[in-house]
C-alpha cells in the first residue's frame, strides 16, 4: 500500500531507454499512495489515519451492533474531516450507498438503519459548515474553483500498478463466491471514491478524492484473494519468496520518489538564497501588517513566512487569482508602460514593490518612475517603496478616473489574502 504503481519503470532513462513519464502518474499526483503523502503532504496522512480508522469502528459495528462503536466511527469521520474534508465526505457518501443498498435487500424500512447511519448524523453540522465556507463566504469560497480534471481511467487504473491488476481477479473470485458484509462495504467506498474523483462538473476538487480508492482497492483484492493466499503459502519458502518479491516490485516506486527527493536535496532545489532571506527581513522590519507587497509568483509564495505583510498574487487557491496572475504578469514585462504600472499599484494601495536582480535589469525603466523609491538593494533583490499618496480615500478616486476594477480589496487589503498567503506553491 505504501509503494505504487508501475512510475519507477521511469528510471530506465538511466539506461538510454526512453519512456514518456506523463503514463506515470503515481511518481507526479500526491493524491494517490500512502509513500508520497508521509513524504511531502502529511496532513493527508494524518486524515487518512482517521479515515482508515472510521472504516474499522463502523465494520466492527456492523458485526457486533454495538451504540458505541457506531459513535467511535462518527468521532473518526469527524477528526478526518477536520483534518481533510474530502475524507470525511467520502466516509458519509460511503456510509449512504452501504445503508441504501441494504434498504433496497431487505425490502423494507428498519429501525436500526437509524443507528446504522450515526456516523453520518453526526457529521451533518461540519458538513454545513463546510458548506457555508467553501461555497458562501465572500473569500474562502474562492478556494474551491481550482482544481484537476480526472485522467483517463486505464491511465489511473495503471497507476495503482499490481493493486490494480489483482483487483481484476479479485472481483472474479467474488463474483463467483458471493459477498459478505464486509465486501459489499468496501466495494461501495471504492465505488464512492472512484465516482466523488470524476464529478468536475459539481465539484472543481473532485480529483481530490483520488486519495480515497487506494485502501478500498487493496481491502477488496485482499478479500477476494485470500484463501488463494492462504493456499499458495503452503507450498513452501517459494511461495513465500514470491510474495516477497511482489511486495517489493510494489514499492519500488516508493524507493523512487526517496531516490528523487534526495537528488533534490543534494542539488538545492529546497535551498533560499541567503540575500533573499535579507530582503524579506528587511520588509519585515520596516513594513506594517497591513501592507501590500507586489513580487513575482515565487517570492510572493515565500515572503508570508518571513514578513508580516501580505502578497498581491498568492498561492493558486487567491482570490481572483487568473486576474490577479495576469496583471503580475503584465506589470513584469519589459514592454508595459509606467502608466500601467502605476494604475495597477494605485487600484491595490500597493506600499511595496520587490524584484529579482535579473528583473530590475529587464525593467529598468521601473526605477526612474516618479511614483516608486528605492529603499532596499543588494545582488539578489531590489525593494522599491511607493511614493504616492497613502490613504484609501486618495486612491480610490485615481482608480475609478482610470476605470481600473481592483484586484484586492482596498478597505481591507489583508482580508482577501490572509489565507493565501499562508500557503507555500506544493512541488
């Protein structure tokens, strides 16, 4: 579960033998394995725990018909979704498509579907209240829009490598066999995940639930194929040694994504230049919470955790971040007029403006502008403070003569980025 799919075939290169890795998803997505997510994205592994967790209480409610354990997968389903709210959704959409396929079995309405289905009452408050942020509120709302479409199915079914190989004989074995309890819930949480990670069309983060089908997946290949395990072993130590040997094929992308991360490491890729680090303490020092820094996507990334002012252009999730993007954009071009530059620092009460040492010599122009002064300067970066009236109520009326529609809020610059600039552009 820990390792991957078929990815590592990818360090064939090493050999001159050419291999497209756009088919190898589980080296790039961290939506899918277990590996990635403790190497890079822990936060997923800490939902995922609970979601796994919830899976239990709630199965081992289903055998002993025990209140408490029914609140125990609650409680579990809960923590996941404070922790990640997809795992949690998933967890009642889940729990739904089980207790709707056992009404429609028993043909008729029980009473004990009503403590079957505590795991998901209990959900309902954080669910609205998700709801409420993620779809209603005038800035988090904005965080919900980016998001990935699905890859084709064959691609993703190869991602998932040998899991998704013995999935095929696995769901054989049951046809033939028959379902208990417990299959017909994992098959149903694969179902809901699989199904939650292709609706772009109602939820623009679909693919995150990607994260969901890995466990499901292995459970039910587990299932279908255990006694022809348990068979196979008693055949002696090559039965034994061929298991083995298929776990470690299994993991050989997880040695991969190390082997990668290390390459990084010994390269820099994870380094901060020294004299940057000067230029965000100096902003640091000499700027007020309130104010407004306009730098390139990657330093803006970087200077929240090292500053206290907020960023024009932010992490992707921003407020009107494409808008916000492309006016950046334009501002960093060689070719924009000063006129353009200051409308836009004039529409956003933009107090600083930051540039590389390679984008000072491509803009030149910028530092003879009447509106900026120079104020911060060695080799890596140059600050520039804006020299224009300060107040809100003298910019405004320069923004509307120039009919500019502002990017940030200009009552309260921090507000819309507040929760943007906390967050770091994943690898």
């Amino acid at each position: 579960m820990a390792g991957g799919g078929f990815g590592w075939l990818v360090a064939l290169h090493l050999l001159h033998i050419r291999i497209d890795s756009a088919y190898f998803l589980d080296l790039t997505c961290p939506n899918l394995f277990p590996f990635y997510w403790a190497l890079k994205l822990p936060h997923i592994l800490v939902s995922e725990a609970f979601v796994v967790l919830g899976l239990c209480f709630f199965l081992r409610a289903e055998h002993n018909q025990r209140t408490r354990d029914y609140v125990g997968a609650g409680f579990c389903y809960l923590i996941a979704g404070a922790c990640r709210p997809y795992g949690m959704f998933y967890l009642m959409a889940a729990t739904v498509l089980y207790l709707t396929m056992w009404y429609l079995r028993s043909k008729g309405l029980h009473r004990a579907i009503v403590l079957r289905a505590v795991p998901v009452w209990m959900c309902v408050p954080l669910l609205g209240y998700y709801y409420w942020i993620f779809k209603l509120h005038p800035v988090f709302r904005w965080w919900s829009l980016p998001g990935e479409l699905a890859p084709a199915p064959w691609l993703l079914a190869f991602s998932y490598g040998l899991s998704a190989l013995f999935l095929v004989l696995s769901a054989w074995r049951l046809r033939q066999g028959g379902l208990g309890e417990a299959s017909r819930f994992m098959i149903c949480c694969l179902v809901t995940a699989i199904v939650l990670a292709h609706i772009r069309s109602l939820l623009h983060f679909a693919f995150q639930f990607a994260t969901e089908i890995l466990v499901p997946l292995v459970m039910i290949v587990i299932i279908g194929l255990e006694q022809s395990i348990t068979e196979w072993k008693k055949r002696g130590r090559w039965a034994h040694a061929g298991i083995v040997a298929l776990l470690l094929v299994n993991s050989f992308t997880s040695i991969a994504l190390a082997g990668q991360a290390v390459v990084l490491v010994m390269r820099g890729d994870f380094r901060a230049e020294r004299q940057l680090l000067d230029a965000y303490s100096w902003l640091d020092s000499h700027s007020q919470s309130r104010d407004l820094v306009l730098a390139d996507f990657d330093n803006s990334n970087q200077i929240p955790q090292y500053a206290r002012t907020s960023v024009f252009c932010g992490y992707i999730n921003a407020v009107r971040f494409a808008d916000k993007l492309k006016a950046l954009q334009r501002f960093l071009e060689p070719e924009t007029s000063n006129e353009f530059r200051e409308q836009l620092i004039q529409q956003n009460v933009i107090q600083f403006v930051l540039l590389t040492a390679a984008e000072e010599r491509e803009i030149a122009a910028l530092g003879e502008a009447p509106f900026l002064k120079e104020v911060f300067r060695n080799n890596a970066a140059v600050i520039f403070s804006v020299t224009t009236p300060a107040g809100d109520n003298a910019r405004l009326p320069m923004a509307r003569k120039m009919n500019f529609r502002p990017l940030v809020n200009i009552s309260n610059s921090r507000w819309p980025l507040g929760y943007s600039s906390l967050k770091r552009r994943e690898s």
